[in-house]
C-alpha cells in the first residue's frame, strides 16, 4: 500500500539553506512563467478565436542567459526547470480531469517555498538508527545536505518534495509500506458485511457526533477534548499573537522590528496548529484503533460552508444592517479550533489501512431524533446538554443520543441501500525501489 510520509528536516550548513531557497524560487520562476504564457494564449483565443498551442514542457524561450537579472539562475541544474515545467502541465492536466482549479501563479516573495526534487537530483542514506541523510544536488552543480528523523523505514522514493512553513523545512514522499497481513479492500469488506444482519452490524458500529462543547462524542459512551493543559496553553498562545499583532500595527510595515513582530505572531499560530494535529492524530487512532469496530458512521458536514462569512444585508437607502458577522466569525473560530474536518482526515485513511468502513450520515435532525424510539421534534432538545424525548420520556445526554442515532442510521444505510465503493482518481505512478542504503 503507498503511503504518504513528512519529516522535519534540518539543514546542514548555511549554504543548503540557501540552495533550497534559491532552486525553489527558480522552479517557481519557470512554473509562473509558463502559467502566465498559457493564460495569455487564453485570453488571446476567446477575443480573437484560432487555435491554441498545445501544452508542452517547453521552457527555454523563457530564459534569456545574456540577461544579468539572469545570472544566479545558471548555478541551478537544469533538472529543476525541468520539474517546474512538470508541475505546469500535471497542473492543467489535473484541471481538465476535475480534479483542481485552474493553475494560477504563485507567489514567491514573502511567501512559503516549495521544491520538487526528482531521482537524478537527490540521494537518501542512513546514518544511525533513526536518522536519515538527503544529500541533494548534481554531478557538476553541489547542492546541499538535510538530516532527517524517521520513527519507521522506508522504501527510497522515486522523488521528494521540500516545503518550508515558516523557518522550518519539511520533507515529504510517498513510498511503499510493507504489511504482514494486507487489509481487506473496500469491496472485499462491503461483500462480507452485507452477509451480516442488522442486529450484527450495529455490534459491530460505531457512530461519531461533533460538536462545539465536546469535538467527538462516540456512540459507545467515549468523549474526545482537548486536556486542560492544551486549552490553557491555547489561550496563552492566542493572547501573545494578539500582541504581536499589535506590535506589527505600529511598526513600518517591511521594517527589521516588523518582522520579528510577524515570525513571533506566525510561532503562535504554528504551535495552535501542532497543538491541533496532534488532538487529530491520537482521536483518531483511539477511534480506528478499537478491533471491536468495523464500521464507522460520522456526520456528513460541510464544514466549509458552515463556517462561511454570513451575506450583508442592504437596506432600501443602500444602508447596511446587521447581520451577526461578530457572533458568526466567533462560532466560526470554535468550530475551526475544534479541528473536525482535519480528524475526519485521518480518520478516513487510518480506516482504509485497517480495512474498515466508514459511512457518512446526513446530518440534519440527528440531535433532534430519539435513539429508543425514533421520535423526531424540536422539543426532544431543549437544552444544549440534555435531551429528553416528549413521546417515551428517554433521558440521556444530548450528544450520546446523537452518536447513538448516527450508529443506527449507518447502519441503516448500510443493509438498505448498500456502499459502493468510490472510484479513486490517481495523477501519479510510482516505481518500487529497495529500502534506503545504510551509512
């Protein structure tokens, strides 16, 4: 099975710091180019009509090597134009397919730097135990050198790509995973489950509830939350980002104090970020970890267009009325903090690897419904935290009973209707390769 790996990786020596930096900005340089020709043609075609070119990987008119402006491009392999070319038509083959949007150019300046190295640019070795050694560069130009940590082996990869956020730099590949014993498929699995009766598939269920209180309540009594040590070093990050956001306010915007204020802000929200991953990564595996649990049912949310900025409403004179921005933005924020759609993520592929099912359940009238008896009214929940059905008089905590009917609507889906599997699109074929050398 391939999977995805990322490393934080540091560099070694000044001067492969400055490599990344300069090849990726050279890679962008010719992928912006090549987007900027193709929306030119673009333009041109619909006002006067014709035929347009083809997309092709052709980069050399793009630069002039007389040109002094020119001049620190020729310290950089030719390969990496090479790949920036690539990512121009991978982009606009990704388009046509419906996978992405249309490419646009990306900026460099001030912005995070990303680098695309493919086999003949870099070399993986093993120095130790658990750390690793990518040495990147050519026959003729030396490039740099990044020492990595990984907590698993790993086949070599056919290519890698360096992101930087920030300060830091991070590495990420795909490789070949070995399993003992290889997981059922997603049509293997639905095949033996429908064998199953209801009663069998509900032993075997679980349904997941979020909310803004509790992030993850479970259907079999477990809850999902941030520790207090977590919420409170929160609220210490968010209230030292305010500050420096102050700071950068009155300072020169670009000056070297400004700066500091914006790197110092940026660590703020880099740590809530880490701080959120993580609450992901460990939900997730307690969720998909129980052996007991085959089939996963969770609310089918639009997260994006729950935490959209609410429409501005005019008046007849053209004067604008309120509209609830301010409570919106904060329900927002919570439900963002909360890190659903990032946990639902990881939930997905860490079910695909342990080979089992999860079903998505429309979400509307969940948190009104009755698990006893079925009994769907606005009055069944009065309050946040309780609910308490007004047709059998059952009593239970208001997000349990929702992951309760969750559970049984999955599995409701499940035995009627029946999941098929989804068909997935794949934009790039890897090569298998040996493990990584040893130092």
């Amino acid at each position: 099975m391939i999977t995805g790996r990322k490393y934080r990786v540091k560099a070694l020596g000044k001067e492969s710091r400055e490599m990344f930096f300069t090849w990726s900005a050279a890679q962008m340089l010719i992928y912006n180019a090549l987007v900027q020709e193709r929306m030119y043609f673009l333009g041109f075609f619909r006002k006067f009509g014709g035929k347009l070119p083809p997309i092709d990987q052709k980069y050399s008119h793009l630069i002039n090597r007389e040109d002094g402006a020119y001049a620190w491009m020729h310290k950089v392999p030719s390969q990496i134009f090479r790949n920036g070319a690539v990512l121009h038509k991978k982009a606009w083959s990704n388009y046509f397919a419906g996978i992405t949007r249309q490419p646009i150019p990306k900026r460099v300046k001030g912005a995070d730097r990303s680098l695309w190295l493919t086999q003949e640019l870099f070399s993986i070795k093993q120095v130790s135990k658990n750390w690793y050694e990518l040495s990147v560069g050519t026959k003729t130009i030396s490039g740099g050198r990044f020492l990595f940590k990984a907590h698993r082996p790993f086949t070599e990869p056919v290519s890698v790509h360096l992101k930087s956020s920030g300060t830091e730099i991070f590495i990420s590949f795909s490789c070949e995973e070995e399993f003992q014993q290889y997981p059922e498929t997603k049509a293997e699995k639905i095949a033996r489950l429908s064998q199953y009766g209801k009663d069998e598939l509900l032993n075997i269920s679980v349904g997941i509830d979020r909310g803004v209180v509790t992030p993850f309540q479970l259907s079999d009594g477990r809850r999902f939350d941030y520790s207090q040590t977590q919420k409170d070093r929160l609220k210490a990050s968010e209230r030292r980002k305010k500050h420096y956001q102050r700071m950068m306010a009155r300072r020169i915007k670009g000056s070297s104090n400004w700066k500091k204020a914006k790197e110092k802000a940026r660590c703020c929200s880099r740590y809530a970020a880490y701080v959120r991953r993580d609450f992901a990564h460990k939900t997730s595996h307690a969720i998909v970890g129980n052996e007991s649990v085959e089939i996963i049912g969770i609310e089918d949310l639009k997260i994006k267009s729950m935490t959209a900025r609410p429409e501005p409403k005019k008046f007849e004179d053209e004067e604008f009325l309120p509209n609830g921005a301010n409570a919106k933005a904060g329900l927002n924020k919570a439900i963002l903090e909360k890190a659903w759609g990032l946990t639902e993520r990881f939930i997905e592929y860490k079910a695909q690897r342990a080979g089992k099912l999860i079903i998505k359940v429309p979400a509307p009238y969940t948190s009104q419904t009755c698990s006893r008896c079925g009994c769907q009214a606005k009055t069944n929940r009065k309050s946040q935290a309780l609910f308490r059905c007004t047709h059998c008089g059952f009593t239970q905590n208001a997000d349990r009973n929702a992951a309760e009917v969750i559970k049984a609507k999955a599995v409701e889906l499940f035995h009627s209707e029946g999941i098929k599997p989804k068909e997935v699109r794949r934009t790039m074929r890897l090569r298998h390769k040996p493990a990584c050398a040893s130092a």
